[in-house]
C-alpha cells in the first residue's frame, strides 16, 4: 500500500498547488510531500512491497530512494525557511507551476528506481525530463532557456538512444518473453548474445545521458548552474542515481548471461572518461555552482568504475554513492546561498563568504573537505576501498591514473572554492538575512555518522545493494 | 514486397532531407516519411490485433504525417524562421555521408541476416541508417529549427524499428513512442517561441552562453 501513496501523494498535491496558485502555501505543500516520501520509503525499508506487478522494492531501489528522500527533505526545509515572508507577486502561476514541476520530477524519479520492467523505467527516466525542464528554467533567463534547451535536446536524444537499445534488447529474445527484469536475468541465457551485446553501448550512452557519464555530459553543467541551487541539489544528488541504477539495472542482464567483462570494461572506460573530463575542466571553470558540476561528473565515473569492478569495488560504489548524494546536497544548497546574496556566479566575484557570513563560509569549506574524500566523511572510506579493489583487480596502472586524476581534481577544486571562501568581508552583505545553514549541516553530519557509527543492518544493507548492481561477473 | 519497398522509400527520404536547403521541403519529407510509416505498417497489419491497429493508425496517419508536420509550420510562420537551413558544411557532402551512412544499412541487413531470427534485417539495416543520418544531419546544421525536424526523423527511425520486433509489447512501446515524440516536440516548440523573443537569429551559434 506504501508504494501507490508515494505516486497519488505528488499527484494530489501537485494539482492542489496548480489550482490554489498560493505561493505561501507550495511552501507547506512541498515540506508536507518531502515528509511523506521520507515516511514511505522508510517503510519501504522495513517491509518490502510490491504494487500492481510493475513496482516492487528492492535493496538498490531503496538506496536511491532513501538518498532521494532525505535530500529531498533537506532541500524542502531549507526552502521552507528561506522562502519565510518572501514575496513573489506576478509571479503566483509560475512559482505553483514550479511546484507541481518539482512534485511530479519527485514522483517520476521514486517510479523509476522502484519499476521492475524494462519498458516502465525507460518511460519514468523520460518523465523525470519533462518534468524537469521547468525547474531549470525557473529564473526565466536568457541563460536558463539555453541551458534549459539543451537539457531537453540532449536528453531526448540520449533516451531515444536507450529506446534503441531496449528495442535491440528486445530483438533478441524470443517472441512474447517478458520485460521485467526478474525474468531478463532469469532468461539470459536464451536471449541471442549478439542482440544483447549490441544493445548494452546503446543503454549505456542512452540512460548515461542522464547519469552525466562523459563524452555525454554537456548538458549537466549547463542545467545545474542555471537551475535554483535546491534544484540544482535534487539533480546531482538524485537524478543522476537515478539514471546510474537504470544503466546497471541493464548491466545485470548481460552479467547474468555471462558477459560480465563486457559490463566491466564499459563502465571503467567510461568512468576513467568522466574523471578526465571532470579533471580538466576542473582546471578551467569560472563559474563556481559549474564547477559542482564537474564534481559530479568526477564522482559518477568513481561509481561507475566500483560498479564495473563489482565485489569490494561495489561495495565502495555504494557507499561513495551515498555520500556523494549527501555531501552534493549540502555543497549546492551552501552554493545556492552565497549566489543569493552575491549575486554572481563568477568564482572571481564571490569572494570573501568566511569573513562576511563566518557560517556559511564553514559549511561551504567542510563540504569540500567532505567531496574531496578526506577523513572522517564517507567519501574517504569508499574512495580508499575502490583503490584497494583497483589493485586487487590487478590494475596497478589504472590506480595510478585514478590518483593523478583526483589530484588534479582536488587542486582544481580547492583553488576554486577557496577564492570563493576567503578574501575581504562584503559589509554592504553583512546586513543581509543569512540563510538556513542546518539543513546542509545535517546531510554534512549524516555523511560522517554514516560511516564512523554504521549499524549493522545499514553494513548487510549496503553489501545486499552492491551484490545486486555490482559487476559480479567481471572478476578475473 | 511492398514493405520492403516502404522501407527503401523511407531510406530515400532521409537523402532527400540531407541534400534540400529549405525547412518546408525538410517538413513535407517528415510528412512523407509518416505516410510512408503508414503503409507499412498497413503492410503488416494481420500482425496486431485491432487496439494496436488503430493506435499504429492513428500514430503515423494523424500525428506523424499531419499533426506534428502542420505545428512545426505553425512555430516557423510564428516566429519568422528565414527558410534556408544553414548547414556547416555543404550540402553535396551532406548527401554524400548520408548515402554512406545508407550503403552501412544495407550492408548491415547482409552481415545480420544470419543472425537475426524473426526480425526483417532490411528494416533493421535502414532504420538505423535512418537513425545515425539523423544525428549527423542534427550536428551538421546550425538552426534549432533544424534539429527538432532532426530529432523527428530520428524518432521515426526508432518506430521503423519497433515495428520490426516482437508484436506482443506494440501496444506499451509505442504509447511510450508517442509520448516521447509529442511531449518533446511540444516543450520544444514551447522553448523555442521563447528563444525566437530573446535571441535574434535561432541558431547554435547563439546558444554560447554557457561555457567553460
């Protein structure tokens, strides 16, 4: 019963916020739904469940949805907070169609982490485009509308292309052979291995698109430094999951019938790809929320290499997915706040955060310090996990470059963010309302906690997630 | 034999739409390919039963070959889109790395007629001929105009190709065919009457805002 709850929830609320067109309420409105999804999907947790024969929990799907969940949350009450007594006059359609944008988006995205069906995760990754477009031409700006036209071109292509593939999928199997995944890898074996290995580059690059895997990035820094930061926030730290479940979900496939190798080595390939994007772009990037961004491209290709490598790299592909997803939370939101005070974009022209609002300045800091994989927060653990089980593969050339790659990165980064973070205090800003820093503080402290003080449970739950989506086959 | 006819034709549109430099002869190819799509699937009508039918019908006859075609000259006339294309390059090589791009289909069809089982190779061969000529001509034109009527041939590639699988998932595949097709190129045209206000010529070139 929890599983149709979180589809009519959104529905509901979202139509509501459409006919009432009462900004002041979308607030409530969206702090009501983001509290829900939490409430559902930690029943979810508890006791899986399964709805109409096309959705049903599993530990991957649950991950997803708990990281969506709780940023999800974050970004609601931050939003919540910050919103308290702004006023939005003209603007009431607009900001309500924001809203059922943004609860539809929500929905599209539970639907396709929770779908068991080929077919039904194409179309929900499709809805989660069109749903999203208008959020990331919220501010209605010249800009936005280019980097809105792209997200929709780009991502159109990238979902017909994953179309292909399914179709090509489908050419291989024999007539009338369902389409849940279940029975896929069941069935592996009897689906023709020419189709099959035929079809996987063409999901790969179709739902790795949306996953902001490189050459098939360009849309992502674009959109995420043009949408609001909260949006901006739900993208990196859930969509892009999103997208990356829907490549493995496939991956499984091929595992399943026994072409492991060819998942593994498409996934390291395509991950070393992305760091290198991310790491020279990293060197060149003036805009800071772009340079976000390149991090999460960084950090999407770190999976996909733990995933590819599956065993103990898969384990650390979790466990970096989790705190990607919260740390990238809380870096977008902090970004989104000195964006609204400063009112540049520019790296060069927000300066001086730590001297003007001290707070933010230190969110803003301990956020790179937590991307950046360094103790105690969960993206050190995972980064040092993936690199052992680099070595372990018996890759000793490609852990090299994974180092001199992420260096670069973090000197790219750090050079950034700290011109951001440092310089002369703004007193024309220091009277300005600073915004809500606990929210990020929260994700910031969760991505700690999750590691030093793991329960037992959460350990098992991780290591059931990363023997499902993880390349079991691909090892030597 | 009249299928594998259509799908030659269709084959044939694409060359045309690569070698013209007027959006309105682009649009009526579209229109044509619809129609084409039309028969084709007429050809091969004892497959699906009577939903899928008229939803095929409905699909290529209405929407593909008239709908979409008249919406597209509606956003044109709308927005004053000059008729010539632009293309970066010219269009004889156009044609040239279109009718390449063709000869790979059929040589496609050659090299996996062995293989496939139950599938047309011709119309696997041209549609994804269909489907890569496409992409090239969306990254060899400089107009956005351009790039909607290419994503539009490339969707229509992908419909060839559905109809040359299993009948059993028609019906699920295509609605979310359909979907696909009418919510993009709606949002698109909804974004473009909104570039066409703040950009003056709708171009690529212009889309470079946001760099690094």
């Amino acid at each position: 019963m929890v599983i149709p709850v979180l589809f009519f929830l959104p529905l509901t609320l979202a139509v509501l916020s459409f006919l009432m067109r009462r900004p002041a309420l979308d607030r409530y409105l969206v702090l009501l739904h983001a509290m829900g999804h939490l409430a559902g999907v930690a029943w979810m947790a508890l006791e899986p469940c399964s709805w109409a024969g096309y959705f049903e929990t599993d530990p991957p799907a649950v991950l997803v949805l708990a990281l969506l969940a709780i940023v999800y949350l974050a970004v609601a009450v931050k939003r919540f907070l910050d919103e308290r007594g702004m006023h939005h006059d003209g603007h009431e359609a607009w900001h309500s169609l924001q809203t059922t944008a943004l609860m539809i988006f929500i929905g599209a995205m539970t639907a396709a982490a929770l779908t068991n069906h080929a077919a039904m995760l194409w179309v929900f990754v499709e809805g989660t485009t069109l749903a999203s477009a208008p959020l990331i031409y919220s501010s209605r700006t010249k800009t936005a509308l280019e980097a809105t036209w792209k997200y929709i071109f780009i991502c159109s292509i990238g979902i017909a292309l994953a179309f292909i593939g399914i179709i090509l999928l489908m050419m291989g199997m024999e007539p009338g052979a369902s389409l849940h995944f279940r029975d896929l890898e069941a069935n592996a074996g009897k689906i023709d291995p020419f189709w099959l290995k035929f079809a996987f580059p063409f999901i790969l690059v179709g739902f790795g698109t949306k996953a902001g895997f490189a050459p098939v990035h360009a849309w992502l820094p674009d959109a995420h430094s043009e949408a609001p930061s909260g949006i901006s926030a739900l993208l990196s730290a859930t969509l892009l999951n999103t997208a990356l479940l829907a490549v493995l979900r496939f991956g499984n496939i091929l595992d399943a019938a026994g072409y492991g190798v060819f998942v593994r080595d498409a996934l390291v390939v395509t991950g070393f790809l992305s760091l290198f994007v991310a790491a020279v772009y990293m060197l060149r990037v003036e805009n800071y929320k772009r340079m976000l961004a390149y991090s999460s491209i960084e950090n999407m290709g770190i999976m996909a290499i733990g995933f590819g490598l599956g065993g103990a790299g898969a384990v650390a592909a979790v466990l970096h997915m989790v705190a990607h997803s919260l740390v990238k939370g809380a870096f977008f939101l902090t970004a989104g706040d000195i964006l609204h005070a400063w009112k540049r974009r520019d790296i060069a022209g927000a300066g001086g955060v730590l001297a003007t609002w001290p707070r933010t300045g230190w969110v803003w800091l301990t956020a790179f310090v937590a991307i950046s994989g360094l103790p105690p927060f969960a993206a050190f653990f995972s980064e040092i996990m993936l690199m052992s089980a680099l070595l372990e593969a018996g890759y000793p050339v490609l852990l090299a470059l994974f180092l001199l790659l992420l260096t670069v990165i973090i000197w790219g980064m750090g050079r950034g963010v700290l011109a951001v973070a440092m310089g002369p205090a703004r007193p024309d800003l220091a009277g300005h309302r600073s915004s809500a820093i606990w929210p990020q503080v929260l994700l910031l402290g969760l991505a700690i906690a999750i590691v030093v003080a793991m329960p037992q449970p959460v350990e098992t739950f991780f290591r059931d997630v990363a023997a499902i989506l993880g390349v079991n086959g691909g090892q030597r | 034999m009249v299928g594998e006819f259509v799908i030659i034709m269709i084959g044939a549109t694409m060359l045309a739409i690569s070698f013209t430099s007027r959006i309105h002869a682009v649009i009526r190819a579209l229109s044509i390919q619809g129609l084409l799509l039309f028969v084709l699937v007429l050809d091969d009508a004892h497959a699906f039963d009577t939903i899928n039918l008229v939803f095929l019908i409905i699909e290529t006859l209405v929407v593909k070959a008239v709908v979409i075609p008249l919406f597209l000259q509606r956003i044109i006339v709308r927005n004053h889109i000059y008729r010539e294309i632009e293309p970066y390059i010219p269009n004889f090589y156009s044609l040239l790395v279109a009718s390449i791009i063709l000869g790979g289909g059929f040589l496609l069809e050659h090299l996996s007629r062995g293989v496939t089982s139950g599938t047309k190779p011709l119309a696997l061969g041209v549609s994804l001929a269909v489907i890569v000529t496409a992409l090239f001509l969306i990254i060899s034109r400089k107009k956005l105009i351009t790039h909607v009527l290419g994503f539009l041939a490339m969707e229509n590639g992908v419909f060839m190709l559905t109809m040359a699988v299993a009948r059993e998932h028609t019906f699920a595949v295509n609605v979310g065919l359909l979907l696909d097709v009418f919510l993009a190129v709606f949002l698109l045209g909804l974004f473009m009457n909104r570039i066409a206000s703040s950009y003056e010529e709708m171009s690529v070139d212009e889309l470079s805002d946001l760099k690094d």
